[in-house]
C-alpha cells in the first residue's frame, strides 16, 4: 500500500478498486450516521489512529472515527441523491465525485468527539480536540487533509474533522511544510526528470 496515494477530482481510482487489508472498527459513533454502515479502515492506519485515540484521552479528549472507508458505489449513492435533491451543480461542487473520495483508500477518518458522555455531532475549529489534533496528528502519521486557506489547492471546503493516514515521516514533513498532499505530489513531480 502507497500510503501516499493521491485521490482527489482529478485522480479518481477506479470502480472496483478496494483496498488491502482493511478491519472493522467497532466505536461510538454519532447519530447521523448511516446505522447499517460498518466502519473499516487500513490496518496500519487504524493501529496508528488508536495510539492516536489513546494519547488524546491522557488529556483528557475522548476521539472516535465516525466514518471510514467508503466503496465506490457509496460515494456514487451519495453523490446521486445530492445531484437528484440539490441539482447536478451543487453535487459537483459539495460532494466529491465517485472515485474521487480518499474514503474509498480506507486512509481517511471522519473524526466525532465525547465530552461529558454525549457525542459533539458538529464540529469547531476552536474545539478543544480539534486543536489538539491539528498539533498532533502528525505524530502518528496523520494530516489534516483539507486546510484553511488551501481550498483553492485541495478544491474542498475546510473540514476540521476529516484525517487522512500518509505515514509518520510524510505526515511530520507535511505539517513542518504546511503543504497538502497535492502540494507534495506536485513538488514530487517537479523533481522527477522526464
Ligand atoms: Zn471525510
């Protein structure tokens, strides 16, 4: 597995395209979820998200993944029904394509928060775990994938809840950086003599 994989609008995987080594993951999670899907993620990220969960609980954030991988038809689903309720247009624009959510690499994790026993179904940025994240995720291989100020790069809103898994030494690099995956695939490709 290239725990660097770029997935974006631009660079779709294919239909049948599902990840190795995918577990289940059973945790809390919030009440708009779908409640017959089952969360899966990468072994390697899930193991990385649990030192990840258990070094923010030592103070004292409680951090959950809400959703995780997504097959190519999920996303289709999604992407069908907002196209059908809210136009073609708005689709494209808030809902990324089939083949085009990270979700479908089983790398990416929506994160939900528990304060004082109830699930934080909308998330801030001056959350208390947020912030915390935004420091630290990288020291177990996790970036935040969709920043402020690089939506013009990333071609999506800023989601303070959305964590993709690239590995300790990319993710670490990434944050000292402040570059976005597609920053770093660009710059990759820059270096590659043709
Ligand atoms: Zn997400």
């Amino acid at each position: 597995m290239d725990y660097s994989i770029l997935v974006n609008k631009a660079s779709r995987l294919p239909r049948d395209y599902v990840p190795e080594d995918l577990v289940e993951i059973h945790e809390p999670t919030g009440s708009k979820l779908d409640k017959t899907y089952v969360n899966r993620l990468n072994i390697v990220a899930y193991k990385a998200f649990k030192q990840m969960q258990a070094a923010a609980l030592k103070n004292g954030y409680e951090i959950f993944v809400d959703s995780s991988y997504r097959t190519y038809e999920y996303q289709e689903r999604v992407f069908n029904n907002v196209a059908a309720e809210k136009g073609l247009e708005h689709a494209k624009k808030y809902v990324a394509l089939p083949g085009g959510s990270e979700h479908q690499t089983g790398l990416a994790v929506d994160v939900i928060f528990r304060r004082n026993n109830e699930m934080i179904e909308e998330q801030k940025t001056d959350d208390p775990e947020i912030m915390w994240l935004f420091s630290n995720a990288h020291k177990y291989g996790f970036i935040l994938r969709f920043p402020k100020g690089k939506e013009n790069i990333t071609g999506v809103n800023f989601e303070p809840w959305h964590f993709r898994y690239v590995g300790k030494e990319l993710a670490t690099k990434l944050f000292t950086d402040n570059l976005t995956l597609e920053e770093y695939h660009n710059l990759q490709k820059q270096r590659t003599p043709i």
